[in-house]
C-alpha cells in the first residue's frame, strides 16, 4: 500500500510554470482547487483504486524551509503498490503539483525524484545551510536524504 499525500498549495488560478517536474506517492501537496480536480481526474482515467483519501484545508505556512505545510488543499490517497500503471501516474501527479507550487509529504515519501525536490521546496538552499553548519562532516543521513541529495558530506 502506498499512501500519497498530494496538494498544498495556493488557492489562485493555476499559471504557466516552468518547474521541474515530479513525484508525489508517500505525499501531501496543497494546490488549488482547479489542479486537485486535474488530479482527481487522473488518478480516476487511470482507473487507480482508492482505499482511502484524505481531503483538508490548510492555513498559512509555517516557514520551516522542508516544512510541508503550504497554505491550501491537502489530499493525502491511499494506494495498493502492485496497481497497475501506478508509478507513471505518480509522476504525472508530481509534474501536476510541483507546477503549481504544491509540494509532496516527505516525511512519508518513498519515491520522489531529486530533480523534483527544488520545484516543491524552494527553500532547500536554506536548510542545506543549517544542515552544514549543525552537520558539516554529513554524519546525520536517511534513505531519504540519500536518495534526495540531502546528506551533504561522506553521503
């Protein structure tokens, strides 16, 4: 079972973006409420099934640069892994997000792409201080943080 946390984001009209795409499938985003539909519809034309969905609003943001939390619509979806189809509508799903300014749940991510990450997380330059001056040899690291590129040193 996977469970995917996607939207978070701005309650304005989607605009062009030029963001690199990306991945949400352990995830929450925020949006606004014409790209949740955009993703309700791809996640029901590629007849994906839904074990249980998530749906809530969010306030504004807190400010933590991998803070998850971004003011609008969160939808967190619980997947079967085996579905067919499953990884190729999950990265739809990322471009979906990441253009919008919305941002996947890392703390429950399993997935996502690196080149994604500085799409949904602008502040990444920001932690990325903190960690060298809090962790400067990279000793503190997770699959996660290997996989995103967020180890820094000796990863």
């Amino acid at each position: 079972m996977i469970e995917r946390g996607v939207f978070a984001g701005a309650s304005n009209p989607p605009q062009e973006s030029h963001s690199k795409p990306g991945n949400p499938d352990s995830a929450m985003v925020g949006i606004s409420g014409y790209m949740l539909e955009r993703c309700f519809e791809l996640i029901s034309t590629r007849r994906l099934p839904v074990y249980l969905a998530v749906f809530k609003r969010f306030g504004a943001a807190f400010g933590g640069p991998l803070s998850f939390p971004v003011e609008g619509w969160t939808l967190a979806v619980d997947l079967p892994a085996a579905a067919p189809g499953l990884h190729a509508a999950l990265d739809e799903l990322d471009e979906l997000v990441a253009g919008c300014g919305g941002r996947v749940y890392l703390s429950k991510d399993v997935r996502l792409r690196r080149e994604c990450l500085e799409a949904m997380y602008p502040q990444l330059e920001r932690f990325q201080a903190q960690r060298r001056r809090v962790d400067p040899d990279g000793v503190l690291r997770s699959d996660l943080a290997r996989r995103l590129g967020l180890c820094g040193a000796g990863a």
